[in-house]
C-alpha cells in the first residue's frame, strides 16, 4: 500500500501532530506500506480562487503554479490519504483546508446521483480508496474532535472513498516534552503502541479499528491534573512576558 500522509500543522516537524503522525506513519512502513509525508508549513500553496479554469479553460491543470504541483501527482499515485491537523477552532488547519480545496482539478465538473445525493465523479485518475484522520487537541475531552471527524466523513462521501478511521489524541500537548523517564511511562508506552497500531492496521486491513483508536486516545492523566497542570503552565509563560 502507499499512503500519502498530509501533515497541515503550521508547526511541521514540531509539535503534538507530527509527534503522533510520526509513529502512525512509523507502523505503517513496519507492516509493509511505503509512506510519504508532506508538511504543508513548508510548502507555498496559493489559495483556491474559485474561477474553475481547472474545469473549463485548462481541464485538469490549476492556473497557479506552486507546491500542488507536486502534491496532486502523490494523491494520484497513493492508495491511501492520511490528513494530519490539530484541531484549530473546532476544526482543521486552514493550511489543511487549503490544500484540500485544491484538489478540486482531479475532479469531473459533471454532476452524478450517488446514493441518492448529487456529487462530482472522480476522473478515475487516483488510486485513493480511502481517507484517515490523525488529529491532536489541546482540550482534554474526545468530543471536541466531533465537527472535525464529522467534516472529513463528508469529505470522504464526496470524494466517493471510504473513511479509513482515526486517531484522535486529546491533551497532546504535553507528549513531545515528556521525558524518557516518567511517572507514566507504562501509560504513555501504550499510547504510542496505539497509534503505531492503527498505522499498522491502515496498511494491512485499510482501515483503523474502534479499539485502536480507544487505545491511540487512553487517558494519560485526569481531567482534574490536566486543568491544573495546565493553568501553572499559562501562568508560568504569562509571568515570563510580563503579562
């Protein structure tokens, strides 16, 4: 399998996303998939202007020229895409969104009735059969993932792909600075076994099961320690800039 994964984190390489992304794509080379990642704070991607000449003037080529260049041709060529986002305003990244707004030239402008709703058919030019979402959250609760997973659900319908699952880790700020040497070492152990678990199973089964994504979002600490951890943190860095 080749699984393009889509890291839309304005911090590329830093941070809680590609600390997750990472071991995700980790399992997934480990049971035999070749993956490529892409980190769109390293890219320059022109929004999308909406004047469809990807349509009707130059079928299939965008008018701007930059890094989608090279992207779309890696859409075309996986089996399975992997969008990377921290949840931003109870959604994805507007670098994410970005890219995937243009995708909108390896579409047909055609209307088709699929399962009873009008959608735009595929040009039958990537091999994409499915989608996954590896996501990560400041909050300490699951739901504030809803909008975002409820989102890339109908992304997946228009696309006409099958949506792979997720791995949605809450209160990951804290994981990249965690020591090697750790109270909660055990915890944190299966955490990462999770979500190196779910790469796995995206390689091998294609899609990711409710267990995995429950193990890849186990509690590391309660709510309570979260809250108040947290709030020294704010205060700490609010007293470092004088505020």
């Amino acid at each position: 399998m080749r699984i393009l994964a889509i890291n839309g984190s304005p911090r590329g390489t830093g941070g809680a996303t590609w600390w997750v992304l990472q071991k995700f794509v980790e399992g997934a080379e480990k049971a035999g998939a070749t993956a490529e990642v892409v980190h769109l704070a390293q890219k320059n991607i022109h929004c999308c202007t909406g004047e469809l000449a990807c349509w009707f003037k130059t079928p299939g080529v965008c008018i701007h020229r930059d890094a989608m260049d090279e992207i779309i041709p890696l859409m075309k060529e996986a089996d399975a895409l992997v969008l990377a986002t921290p949840v931003y305003v109870d959604g994805m990244t507007g670098l994410l969104k970005n890219c995937i707004d243009r995708m909108v030239p390896v579409a047909d402008p055609h209307f088709e009735i699929r399962d009873g709703h009008l959608r735009h058919p595929g040009k039958g030019s990537s091999n994409i059969r499915s989608v996954a979402l590896v996501s990560t959250c400041g909050f300490h609760e699951l739901d504030n993932f809803d909008p975002l997973v409820a989102h890339v659900k109908a992304i997946c319908r228009n696309l006409g792909v099958d949506y792979a699952g997720a791995v949605l880790r809450p209160a990951a700020p804290v994981f990249p600075s965690i020591p090697a040497i750790h109270p909660l070492l055990f915890r944190i152990r299966a955490i990462k076994k999770g979500i190196e678990r779910a790469g796995s199973e995206l390689a091998t089964a294609g899609e990711i099961s409710e267990e995995t994504s429950e193990a890849a979002a186990a509690e590391l600490i309660s709510k309570e320690k979260y809250f108040e951890e947290a709030n020294k943190w704010f205060d700490k860095e609010l007293a470092k800039a004088g505020k």
